[in-house]
C-alpha cells in the first residue's frame, strides 16, 4: 500500500457487551495420542496453534492465493478465511482469532473485524496486516502509552484508540477505512484460565463470522496430563449444523474440529448470509485419582489442581435476600420467582433457610432461620408468590438485616458448627433509598459478616452495578454473576445456585515445603463446593528438588481431613516436550494469571491508600513482565515504521465509561434485554476515530439517533453507517414533530424554549418540553426541566427530576435518573431517553433545556414519519467528491440522496450520555439550510399545533 493511500487508513476499536451461546458434536473415540499427533496436520497452509505466535507475522496479505471466488454481500467485502485456533494445556486456553478479507468494492469503505471475548480472559496481543503493512501490539505502563500515543496524535500519526469495559463478555472490535482492492488480516490472540463448574469445564468461543467464509475452521485442541474422562461440544447453534463437528480423543489428549463448508454455512440454500453465528462450546472434565488433587510441576513452577468427590455435602444456612424494587418489575420478577421456587425445592432436609425480600422498606418471611421442612418450604414458595415490585432500593438496610439473622443464629448456637452459612442477593439496581454510598456499604457488610460466611451476589440485567456487586462479593468469601433479564432469566438463577448449594469442605489449608516453594497464590479457602475445582499455584526450586510434596487441611461432613499429594519433579517433562501442541509455558501463565486476579481482588479490598499503592505497583510490574493487558497497563499497536500508531486501555470505572461514548446496539442479541432500561442508555464502551489525512479530532460514531442542544439533530443510518446531522432554526413555543407512526400509534413531539437573551443577533432555541402519545394503550407522558408526568386518561403521576424512581402504567415503564436522565421503555418494542442539562441559574443566557435520544432499532412501522421517524426506511446515500472545505478541519463532499444533490460538510455534533458538561464529540456529514434536501419537504413541515400531535403527511 502507498503511503497516499495509507493516509486513508481510518480506524475504530473497542469492547462491547455481549452474551452467550453454544454448539454441536460427532465424536470418534479411542484414537491413540501418538495416531492423534500423526493426523494433525496443518489446515489450508496455516501453522498450527504452537507455532502461531513465531510464524503469525511471516504470512502477509500477498500470500493469500486466488481470493476472487468469494460470496459478498451487497457491500462488496469477501471474507477469504475466519479461522479459530485454541490450545487447552492442563486448563490453560491460548486462543487465536483469525480473518481474512478484502474490499472489492470500487470504493473506499468500512471493513469490521469483531470478535468477543469472555471476561476473564487476558489479551495477548492483536496484529492487523494491510496489503503487506503490518501492525504489531506491545504492552506498556498506560501514562506511558498514552504519551507514546499523544505524541503521535500531535504529529498526525495517531491512528486510532481502544477501551474497553469488564462485562461478563467483551467485544473486541476493529472498524477500518481501506481503499478498493485491499487486502486486510486481522488476528487476535487471549488467554484464560478454564474454570469446572457442575463437574465440568466449559470453553467457549465466539463465532460470528458476520458473513460467508470461503474457508471457515474452529479447532480446539486439549491436552491434559491428568488423563481426559469425556469430551463434548453440545449442538447449542441448532440442528443446522448437526453432525459437521468431529471429536477425536486419546487417553491425555483431544482434538475438537468445525469446518463447515460454504454450503453448510448458509442459512438457506440460496442464502447469501451464514447461519453461523454463536459460541462454540466444548465441554470436557479430566480423570481424578487422588483425593489431595493433581500436582503438575514444570519449568520452575507448580500448578495444584484440587476437586476431591465423593463426600457427604455439609449443612448449609442460606439466607435469601430478593430485590422487589420498581425496577424488577415484569418479566425480571416473574422469573426470579419461578426461579425460587425451584431452588427451594431443592433445598436438603438438614439445610436452614429464610427470606428477606427489599425495595424501599425490607420484610422478613421469617425473622429467623428454619429448617427446610416441606411444609415450610411450600410456605416460602408460597410467600413468593405474594411478591409485587414496586418503590426503591435500600441494598444497605435488607444485607444488614441477612447478617443479623445469622450473626444471631451463630450466638445463640442454633447453628451446626460443620455448616456453611451464606447470603444469596438477587438484584437489579443501584441503592436509591437509604445508605448509597457504594463503599460504605461495602463497609458496613464486611464488619458484620466478619469473615464468617459468604455472600453471593446475582446482579439481573445491563444497567446493575455488576462492579460493585463484584466487590463485594469478593470482599466476603462470595463470587457475583450476572444475570441477564430474558427469557433465560430462570434458568441462569438456577444454574448459578447449583454451583453453590452443594458445600463439601470448610476451612481449606494448602501446606507446601517452604524451603521448596515461593509466591505461591491464595493457599486457604473457606469453602469448596462439589462440582467446582480449586487451583493454587507458585513457584518451585526444581534444581535441588526431586519431589513436591503438599499437605491439604479440611473440615468434612464428619470428620477433619489431611490430605496428602507427593509428585516427581520430573514427571512432566516428557510428556509435555514431546506434545508439539502442548504450550510449555502453561505453568508459568497459569502462576501469572492467578497472581494478578488475586492482586486485583486484593487491592479492592486495601484499607489503606499506602497498600493500595504497593499492591497497584506490583500488579503493573506483573502485567509488564507477563505481557498482560490489565487496568494499570495499555497495548500499543504499531506499523514496522512506528509512524502510525493505535492504543488500548481500559477505563477505571467501566460501568459509568470515563470517556467519549459510544454503543454497539444489537438488537437481535439472545440476552438483549427484555424490561427496565435499555443497555443503550448505560454506555461503558468508547471507541474513538480518527482521521490522520485531515488531522481532525478524536471523535465517535454513535450508533443511535439524537436532538440536542440549540437543536442539532444527528441521525444513524445503520446500514450505511453513517451519521447524518443538521440544524433546525425555528421560534420559542412551535412544536416540531420527531416521530408520527400511525402504524404503532406513536408519537414523539418536542417543544421549543427560547434563550434568554439573544447572542450574536441569534437567538438560540432548545427543547424545553417533550411529549410522548402511546395511542394503543392511552397513555401520555410529558417531560419538562421541571417534571415527568404520565397521563392515564383522568389518572396521572408526576415525579420531579430531583427523584429518583420508576412509573409502571399497562407495560410501559418510566425510569428517573436524579438530575439526570429519563428513560422510557415499551415491553420489547422500543425505548427512549430523554437527557436533562442544567444550568446556572444566575447564567445571563443560557436556560434549562432537554435533549432526547433513540435507537433506530425501536419497532416502528413502515408508516413512520417525522423528523426522526422518515428515517425508519432508509434511503440510498451517496457521497462523493471528497474535497478540501473552508477551514482545514471542515472538509466538504458531495451528497445524493432522494433525488437531491448539494454539498455536506464534514464537523462534529455532541452525544451527552457520558458527559452532560462538555459531551463526547461525534463526526457526521451536515447537511445545511435546515437539513433541506435530506428530509422530505421543509422543516416546517413537521410543526404541530399541539404536544400529542400525529404530523399530517401531506
């Protein structure tokens, strides 16, 4: 590629939330490993997994072959090959992503390289290879990337920027700009650690593709010293696929294959998309000889694999404490409560329970723990049945309330001393009533545990404080999942009990020869629960060594067991160099891996600034020395000349984003979310572009249309994926039309309020009022700087924007943010959020004003008009005749669309999601002169004479 043309090379990057899914399977058993080692050759000329890391540079795009046999789309983009490679060793997953594509468009245009990764994972390293032009990652100190990164953003070298949140599942996506004919190769590598919940160990990789791939491949390789019991991959992408995945498997290794041909990929026979479209799930667990576990020793350090069976379950004193907020209104309850009654039928004979159920207030079924009789079992199910959310939140008060009950319980020695006493918190929100500072509660719950049980946390839904939850689940012995409010709602609560509700050991002690070992990882736990594993890990002196030996302490059902393990030092060494798969690092990452989570945990918990220094210190010099993107660290991304450059870093807060925002919207998504508040309404993920040909500034594409400020509209053409702005000049007191459906009986209007006092000969209009009409279910709701009112006919409820609450009114929901946002949401159809920007007061100019936001994925009809709503059917745009503008940050270009051809400039507009002082700048093409050429007719065409107004098409 020239250097002109790499000029035009634009970038987006970034992580997005995403959910699960699964796969399918044919199996042939029995294959010796030394016939395994012997068949696995190398597929369509690409190295095999070991040796992917020394050769992926080797390959550039040149090499492809005859690449002119590819199905594109209507966008003219081919993708050559989308390949996966993972390699499992002793429960270590390096997996690489792989995809080859090329522009054969006759323009310039967007290429996508997307790909999710689960949470836990760490990434590795990520190169892109364009025409021969290859971009390697390196890990640096984040202050020094990012003045690495500013100095080349200076010079004009900065191509692009990363962030990322910490949801359970994190996209990593790569947008770039390449002109017609090029060649691009993407490839992505991470590592995580496999955890065995319910007596298995699960990988799961995601597959989306997005498109046909003319060679498409996901091969799992598993290689385990302990000896393999089973392997399977479940047909979780549906009968479509049925019988294509092939399992071979000897006696320490497995191989997991899925090469579905062209053909096989489509959806249908004459489709041109794919079907596939999912996680790839391979399920496995490993033969167990020792009940004091699996030592595995090589290359200077230790791995301690420890998941004793057959042992009686302990008596468990569970309390239950359920979230019935506003917020858990609908579908999320409904299920929650099906939920429960399944997880108390299966609470055992010994077993004592009870329930607290909190929104504002906090009730108590029981005021203390009672045995799982049935017939008190049926009482509880019968309790829950009662349940109507409704008010706020006030987490303080109802965890405090758990704790006393089993503080008490513990004192007046109701408790059986071999028991396991834990909290189970399902919840949807933030605290809005009561204590709300997050780390006070999280202090005041750990002085009242103690450290004497566990709290486990179920966070439901996109808009929860998973990280919080986290923490301070963390904090006390616990772990927290999110569950996402779907369908699927009651069975993950389900699952996530079952990987609790079976305590087999208490007061777990790992015992090593101090003289041997060092820096070993978290070596005594508080419980073990059947089905799950523990893994310790450390460095060993294998020079004057010949044996490791450890010693495990534990309390049982019945008695108090040691546990002995001894292994030879040795004992790994040929196995693992003889396996060319096998990744000889495996104990080493393993170590590094467990260190820096556990470091992590730790500093979350540090009760002093002086230990939270030291411990952020050495989780730095850990990531540096183990090459691990963490928080404290960033990837730079580089060209073998470093004169263009890309960095990736995440943000402190990854809930709240830090940043400019954006949102990858996908509707479609199998965990989107059903009720409460829209995901696109939280933004966490942040990608920024940039433009290094026209030096312009760090700015965002925003996949959602928006009004705001004096008013500037912006909308999203999805297909096109392009933003689209102008200005409406209008007077105080019209009221304009931004959507009319006739087809749902919709209807959004917005009216203007004018500035104080006129600047510039100009005087500046906002909204200062917005009304919605719900035709279909009769209900009207007005939003002003002042009040949130619904209408029902003669009933009607206002909250003030100094509230902070939910209105529930036939399936419609209306969520205040205090002082901050509104949103509205319909079932599952659509959704909208209204911004509130306050001012000063006293400001001689400037007033009160709203700014309203909406997904173009709401369900509206094809009927759909209005300012916004036209745009439900989106029309062909065509720009061309890129050209220098005015000023050199403001270039022009031609555009044609409905008919219409004028020229479009190309400057920035405000999304105030993330930050409602100074906004997150976002490029578009303005369109002049009231956006005249781009909606139908002329602005004031769209004036209605009232609030809940339907616009007349002429």
């Amino acid at each position: 590629m020239s250097r002109k043309k790499m000029k035009h090379l634009i970038c987006f990057l970034g992580f997005f939330l995403i959910s699960e899914v699964g796969s399918f399977d044919l199996v042939i058993d029995g294959i010796p490993d030394e016939v395994e080692n012997l068949i696995d050759l190398e597929i369509n000329g690409f190295p095999s997994s070991s040796n992917t890391r020394s050769s992926r540079h080797q390959r550039s795009t040149s090499d492809w072959g005859y690449v002119g046999d590819l199905v594109e789309d209507d966008d003219k983009i081919g993708l050559y090959s989308y390949k996966v490679q993972s390699t499992i060793t002793s429960r270590l997953a390096n997996t690489m992503i792989q995809a080859k594509m090329v522009n054969n468009a006759k323009r310039s245009q967007h290429i996508v390289f997307d790909v999710q990764v689960p949470k836990g994972a760490f990434i590795d390293s990520f190169t892109m290879d364009v025409n021969g032009i290859t971009f390697t990652s390196s890990i640096r100190e984040k202050s020094e990337a990012r003045r690495m990164y500013s100095q080349a953003k200076a010079k004009g070298k900065a191509a692009g920027i990363v962030r990322s949140n910490t949801m359970d599942m994190e996209n990593f996506k790569t947008e770039v700009n390449v002109p017609p004919g090029t060649k691009i190769q993407f490839e992505l590598h991470y590592q995580e650690m496999i955890r065995r919940k319910l007596s298995s160990y699960e990988h799961s990789i995601s597959v989306k593709p997005g498109r046909l791939a003319k060679h498409l491949e996901v091969d799992v390789r598993i290689i385990e010293p302990q000896g393999i019991r089973y392997v399977h991959a479940p047909n979780s992408l549906g009968d479509h696929f049925d019988g294509i995945t092939t399992i071979s498997k000897g006696e320490k290794k497995a191989h997991v294959s899925f090469k579905p041909t062209m053909a096989q990929q489509r959806k249908c026979p004459t489709c041109s998309s794919t079907a596939v479209d999912g996680n790839f799930v391979v399920q496995y667990d490993v033969n167990r000889e020792t009940t004091g576990g699996e030592l595995e020793i090589f290359n200077g350090y230790f791995v301690h694999f420890f998941a004793p069976e057959n042992l009686d379950p302990l008596p468990k004193n569970i309390l239950f404490v359920i979230d019935v907020s506003g917020s858990m209104w609908g579908l999320k309850m409904k299920q929650t409560i099906e939920a429960m009654k399944a997880i108390l039928s299966e609470l055992r004979a010994a077993d004592q329970f009870s329930l607290i159920d909190f929104n504002h207030n906090v009730r108590c079924w029981r005021d203390n723990l009672v045995s799982a009789t049935p017939s008190q079992v049926e009482d509880a199910k019968k309790y829950i049945q009662t349940i109507h959310p409704n008010g706020g939140t006030n987490i303080n008060e109802a965890l405090l309330r758990a704790t006393f009950i089993l503080n008490e319980a513990q004192n007046l020695g109701m408790l059986d001393p071999n028991s396991v006493s834990m909290i189970v918190l399902v919840s949807d929100g933030d605290p809005t009533v009561g204590e709300l500072k997050l780390t006070t509660i999280q202090k005041n719950v750990k002085q009242s545990i103690k450290d004497e049980f566990s709290l486990f946390c179920l966070g439901i839904g996109f808009d929860v404080d998973y990280d919080f939850l986290q923490r301070i689940a963390t904090d006390n012995r616990g772990m927290a999942q999110r569950i996402f409010g779907n369908q699927e709602t009651s069975t993950q609560m389900k699952k996530f009990y079952n990987q609790v509700s079976t305590p087999l050991l208490k007061k777990i002690q790992f015992n090593y020869p101090q003289e041997s070992v060092s820096d070993v990882t978290q070596s005594s736990f508080h419980n073990y629960f059947g089905g799950s594993e523990i893994i310790v890990a450390g460095k060993v002196d294998t020079e004057n060594l010949q044996h490791l030996e450890s010693i495990v302490t534990a309390t049982a059902a019945n008695a108090e067991l040691v546990m002995e393990t001894l292994r030879d030092v040795e004992e790994l060494d040929g196995f693992m160099k003889k396996d060319r798969y096998a990744d000889p690092e495996f104990t080493r990452k393993l170590w590094a891996y467990l260190t820096v989570n556990q470091m992590l945990a730790e500093r979350n918990m540090a009760p002093t600034a002086a230990l939270k220094r030291n411990i952020t210190k050495s989780i730095l010099q850990m990531s540096l020395d183990h090459h691990i993107v963490t928080p404290f660290t960033a990837m730079l991304i580089e060209n073998s000349e470093k004169d263009e450059i890309m960095l990736a870093d995440q943000p402190k807060d990854p809930r709240r984003g830090c940043c400019p925002g954006t949102l990858d919207l996908t509707p479609n998504a199998p965990n989107a979310p059903t009720s409460g508040i829209p995901s696109w309404a939280n933004i966490t993920a942040v990608p920024v572009s940039f433009m290094p040909e026209q030096m312009a500034s760090s700015v965002s594409t925003v996949s959602i249309n928006r009004v705001d400020n004096d008013p500037h509209f912006t909308i999203y053409l999805p297909k096109s994926q392009r933003n689209i702005c102008f200005n409406i000049d209008s007077e105080p007191g019209k009221i304009l039309n931004l959507v009319s459906d006739p087809g749902t009986g919709v209807v959004v209007n917005g009216q203007l309020i004018g500035a104080k006092k006129p600047e510039n000969k100009k005087l500046n209009t906002y909204f200062g009022k917005i009304g919605f009409y719900f035709k279909k279910k009769g209900l009207k709701v007005e939003i002003s700087t002042e009040t949130i009112t619904l209408k029902d006919g003669s009933y009607s409820i206002t909250l003030r924007w100094s509230d902070t609450g939910h209105i529930i009114r036939k399936q419609l929901l209306i969520s205040v943010k205090k002082e901050r946002n509104v949103t509205i949401t319909v079932g599952n159809e659509m959704s909208f959020m209204v911004l509130l920007h306050r001012v000063w007061k006293k400001h001689p100019v400037n007033v009160d004003f709203l700014g309203i936001y909406i997904p173009p994925e709401n369900h509206l009809s094809l009927a759909a008009h209005g300012l916004i709503g036209q745009f439900v059917s989106e029309p062909d745009v065509y720009i061309h005749n890129h050209r220098p503008g005015q000023t050199p940050d403001k270039p022009q270009a031609t555009m044609e669309v409905k008919g219409n051809k004028f020229t479009v400039t190309r400057g920035l507009q405000k999304d105030y999601r993330t930050d409602r002082v100074f906004g997150t700048d976002v490029q578009c093409w303005f369109v002049h002169n009231s956006g005249k050429g781009f909606i139908d007719g002329h602005y004031k065409d769209y004036l209605v004479p009232h609030l809940y107004s339907f616009l007349k098409k002429p």
